[in-house]
C-alpha cells in the first residue's frame, strides 16, 4: 500500500513538472514567432516608406543637356538648367536664380561661390562647364 502511494506521488510530480514544462516551452516558442514576425514586419515597413524619388516640375522651356562644349550661363540659365551641375539640386539652383535677381548679373563665375550652399568643392566640379 505504501509502494503504491509512493508510486502515485511520483506519478503526480512527474505530471506536475510535465505540466509546468509545457507552458513555458510553449512561451518561448511563442516569443520566437513574434520575434521573427516582426522583423519581416520592419523589413516590409522599411520597403515601404522608402523615400520616393522626387520628380522635378518640368518648366515650359525644355533644359537641353549641357554636353562637355555646352557652358551653363550663370546669368542665363534657367532652374533646370542650373540643376545640371553636379551638386546642384532643386534648393541650390533656386537659391542661384534667387541670388542673381537680388545682386544682378554675375561679374566673374568666381561670384557663384557667394550663394548660399555652394563652397569651393562643387564649384571645382563644375568650374569648366561655368559661363558667364
């Protein structure tokens, strides 16, 4: 009788710690799915708000492209035009046009070094493709 109360005990404990196993094991699997779910979650969220290229508003006046014969006019040129310098995007070509309506006419393409967001690098980039 007691052999069979000792074997019923440790049958219990058994079960007991089989049953106290169970959930936590089912935790960490748990926690792993959720884990793996959000990352393919934040990778599909990245590719989604990927930054979407901006188009440029195309003026009435197509911009031809400036081959290596072609000078850009500083006191000519149009937006478009200017944006096809390297380095020179949208804000940097307004600020350009910006500049040449405020102080008049550039005197020397040196000038352009005096618009706000050209420095001295993007102006050796495009030095041999500047006119006047």
């Amino acid at each position: 009788m007691i052999k069979i109360k000792v074997s019923l005990l440790i049958i219990a404990l058994l079960l007991l710690s089989l049953l106290a196993w169970i959930p936590s094991s089912y935790a960490q699997s748990f926690d792993q799915n959720y884990l793996n779910w959000k990352a393919e979650q934040q990778v599909w969220d990245d590719r989604i708000q990927a930054p979407k290229s901006v188009k440029r508003a195309v003026s009435p006046v197509q911009a031809q492209p400036v081959s290596s014969t072609n000078k850009i006019s500083l006191n000519q040129a149009s937006v478009d035009q200017l944006q096809q310098l390297q380095g020179v995007g949208l804000k940097k070509a307004q600020a350009i046009v910006a500049y040449r309506q405020k102080q008049g006419p550039f005197k020397t393409i040196d000038e352009l070094q005096q618009v706000r967001g050209i420095g001295p690098a993007i102006f050796a980039k495009n030095k041999t493709r500047l006119g006047l």
